[in-house]
C-alpha cells in the first residue's frame, strides 16, 4: 500500500514542486491572479497551494493525507499564509457546488478516479471556471540520472509502476471532454532542473516507489546504495536532471451545455 505520509518529511523538504515558469504561463490564461478563489486537489505539503495564496489568491487545498496536510500547516505558519486545508478524497471532496473558480491538480491526476474527479471539479466549478490538471516530472533517458535511478527502485521495489514516462498525459483532454469541458488546451516545455546529491536522494526517498511504499530499514538500504551509484556515475558535483512540465486547462461553460441540450431535444 502506497501511502504519502511516511514521506511527509523528505517532501516537504526536497519536492518544492513547479517551477516559476509554470506559474508565469498560467498566469497567461489568468489563472493565479488576486482574489481568485481556488481548490488544490491532492495538495499534498501545499506546494501549488503556497505558491497561489502568496498571489493573494483565496485557497482551499484538499489531501487524504493528514501527514502531509500536517506539514503544510507547520510550514504556513512560517510565512503567515492563510489556507484552508481539509481531509478529503478528490472524487469526494464534501464541498459546496459552484463554489471555486480555479481548481488545480499537480502532480497527483495518476492516483485519482479520472472520470469520478472531473465530475466533482465539474460541479464545484462556477460557470467559466477553470480546471488544471499539471505534472513535473523527470524523464528517463538512457544513461541519465533519471533512467539509472529508475533502475535502482525498480530493484529494491519490483512493485513499481511510475518508471519510463515521457511526462505527457493526452488522456487528461479526452477525459475532460467527456465530462462537460470545453475549451480544452494544453501545454508543455522541457527544462532541466540542477540538484545536489543529497536533495535529488531526498526527492526519490518522498516518492512512490520508496519511502510511501518500503520499510524504513529497505528505505535505508536503497538510499545508501543510491548514494553510492550517485557518486560513481556522477561524480561530486551538482546533478543536471532533466524534466517536463505538462498541462491541461479545460473550462466549465454552462452556455455551451445549454446549447448541447437544446440541440439534443430537436
């Protein structure tokens, strides 16, 4: 069982989550602007919620986890931000309809029910709002960091599924067609990201394959061994990681469903 709050230190210290160009190009579809009021599902340690209330957006975020959702608080309080956080699944999320203008989904679409969650983002949305459904992910090339990293939790946790990816998810625009939202677009750009040795070991111990799923002391063992190959492959310097970020934005549009329905009954 995959559970994110055995990790709740290693992410909140070593996933800082998007990168400013991210918020820069949604900033382009107005999303992110002041007083915007705004759902983060899946929040976990409240990266992209951190980052949308510093906008002076109105925030909400929402995670099953209590551990991490526990840090998000702990770390708020140091920047005296003000986030309203519950505990609550995304398929379910026990909210008022209507109520958001923005929702926002980073890093965490892969572990929802897609169709079941966008029925709930679709109900919670006022008419024009916007969903967002992003990821930032490493991408494996042959010999790389990414790619010899996978190797190695692929051996201490034959289990893992989440290896290999390319960082682009079209599935994301079917599914939200097929749930009532329109104007669906996407976009993606390619970056590399530097990391010291001991923070790129920190962001694969907050990760699936690792701390959320093995035993402390198989955490150990393969973060000792990780270190190693690091060190032999790599030398000491500074780590170049290369990444995708990708989105999908769709828009709740009542006047278009209206018009669907109106055809419909000719």
């Amino acid at each position: 069982m995959i559970d994110f709050g055995k990790t709740a230190d290693d992410y909140i210290k070593h996933r800082a989550g998007f990168p400013d160009s991210f918020f820069e190009k949604l900033s382009e579809f107005k999303i992110g602007i002041r007083n915007q009021i705004l759902l983060d599902l899946g929040c976990g340690t409240g990266t992209l919620a951190k980052r949308f209330a510093r906008a002076n957006c109105i925030v909400t975020a929402l995670d099953i986890s209590e551990e991490m959702i526990s840090k998000a608080i702990e770390s708020d309080r140091l920047e005296n931000l003000s986030i309203v956080y519950k505990v609550a699944k995304a398929e379910s999320t026990r909210l008022d309809k209507e109520s958001f203008d923005v929702i926002t989904a980073g890093q965490c679409w892969h572990w929802f029910d897609s169709n079941e969650v966008m029925k709930e983002a679709f109900r919670l949305l006022k008419n024009k709002g916007r969903l967002v459904i992003a990821h930032f992910d490493w991408l494996p090339i042959k010999d790389n960091v990414p790619e010899l990293t996978e190797n190695l939790i692929l051996k201490h946790n034959p289990n893992w599924q989440l290896g290999g990816g390319n960082g682009l998810y079209p599935q994301w625009a079917i599914d939200a067609s097929n749930n009532g939202f329109h104007k669906i677009e996407s976009f993606s750009y390619d970056l590399n990201v530097s990391y010291s040795h001991s923070d790129w070991r920190g962001r694969v111990r907050a990760s699936a394959g690792i701390s959320a799923s093995l035993s402390e002391n198989a955490v150990d063992i393969f973060d000792r061994e990780h270190e190693i190959m690091l060190n032999e492959k790599f030398g000491a310097g500074l780590l170049s990681v290369p990444h995708r970020v990708f989105a999908v934005i769709a828009v709740k549009d009542n006047q278009s469903i209206s018009i669907i329905s109106s055809t419909a009954l000719k």
